[in-house]
C-alpha cells in the first residue's frame, strides 16, 4: 500500500515512518509513505501556500492552487485509476477501526493535510472524495492525524504486524469491544496474581475468560459501545 501525504511539513512524515513497525514495514516493502511538499508548487518565490481569507477574519487559508497541482503530482505517480483522496479534518467523520479496515483494501491513498483555518473550499469540492477526523478537538496541523490514520490502516495490512493475530482479538476488532486484560512474567508482582485460569493452560476456559473480561471492561469503561 502506498499513502501520498500532501503537506507543508513533508519532514515529519518521512520521519514518523522511518521507526518501530511502520518504518520495518517500509524497509520489507509492504508500505510507501510518500511526501509530497505543497510549498513545492507555489507560484511564487517565497513558496507561499496560505492567504488572508476573503470577507476578513483571523486565521490564514491555504490556497487552491499549491494543493491542487501537488494533487496532480501525487496522482501521476499512482497505479491506481481513482485513488480516495482524504483530507484530514475536526469536520470529517470520525476515524474507526471499521473504517481503517475498510481503507486497508486499497492499493493506493492520497491525504491532504491541512493548516491555519483548513483549505480553500473549492480544493475540497473539485478533489476530496472523503474527509477524516481522528477526533472531537482541533490540531495544529493535518500531520498527526494523518500519521494516525497512516498507523491504523499499515497495521491491518498482511505481514506488518507478523501474525494476523495481533489485530484480529484487539479492541474495537470485534463487535465493538474493548480487550480483555493481559499478564506476562512475573507471576506474582507486588502481591497481585495473574489470573490463576491463564495458568490453566485451558484454552476454551482462557477463550471464555477473555470474552467475559472484554465484556467486563467495556460495560465500565466505555458502555456507549454496547
């Protein structure tokens, strides 16, 4: 899978994915993470790439124009025919794990991320097929967002993560509840045992265990998901 990143810090992308899971998943070829610098395809010298907004206001506006022809660039260096282009936004719907799921299916994303007061409206309507929120509050830029959305869809992708397992038993990866309780070594630490029945070496009675844990602690903390 290969994720295009329109932004004006093309740094932080690079670097974000160069470490830990994702950057061994770009090394192995299972992920390209490509950035591509909007300041790039500014008219003028000065790579500006925000304006004052018409009608008057705070803020800045990014502009149309450096975005659009970044979008271009981006888009001539995919294979696929019409790859989502997601821009990452406090008014998007927000992100899910059903939804990062449904994304590890494609081949091929283009992300804009935003800044200042967000993009020149009209960017949004002639190119952005879908906008993503990975949250209820606001940023000071696209980049971590899309880091996140870039984390959350990489890891469901075959072989980034070694065993499909991994992802399959976590939260939200099934009907919406939140994982169950995990132990390792030592047995015993500051007078709190594991569970005496993940000692058992029962799997069907740890499978039950679990299931009823997973309930347990999404009824306390987080009930809006039941």
């Amino acid at each position: 899978m290969t994720f295009h990143v329109l932004t004006l810090f093309p740094e932080m992308i690079a670097e974000a994915t160069s470490h830990s899971i994702l950057g061994r998943a770009v090394k192995a070829g299972l992920l390209s993470v490509n950035p591509v610098n909007i300041r790039d395809f500014a008219v003028n010298k000065y790579g500006q790439a925000d304006d004052s907004p018409y009608g008057g206001g705070a803020g800045m506006v990014m502009m149309a124009q450096p975005i659009y022809d970044a979008y271009l660039h981006a888009k001539k260096a995919t294979t696929s025919p019409a790859p989502p282009v997601i821009y990452l936004s406090p008014q998007g719907r927000v992100l899910t794990q059903q939804k990062a799921q449904a994304l590890s299916a494609e081949k091929e994303i283009i992300l804009i991320c935003g800044h200042y007061e967000g993009l020149d409206e009209r960017i949004i309507e002639e190119i952005v097929s879908e906008e993503i929120s990975v949250g209820d509050y606001v940023l000071t830029g696209g980049e971590p967002a899309a880091l996140v959305l870039i984390d959350a869809v990489s890891r469901l992708l075959p072989g980034v993560l070694g065993k499909e397992e991994s992802h399959q038993n976590e939260s939200f990866s099934e009907g919406n509840l939140l994982e169950h309780p995990h132990y390792t070594r030592p047995p015993v630490f500051m007078g709190r045992e594991v569970p005496e029945v993940l000692l058992s070496g029962h799997h069907g009675k740890i499978e039950e265990w679990r299931r009823e844990k997973a309930l347990e602690r999404t009824r306390l903390k987080r009930p809006d998901l039941l």
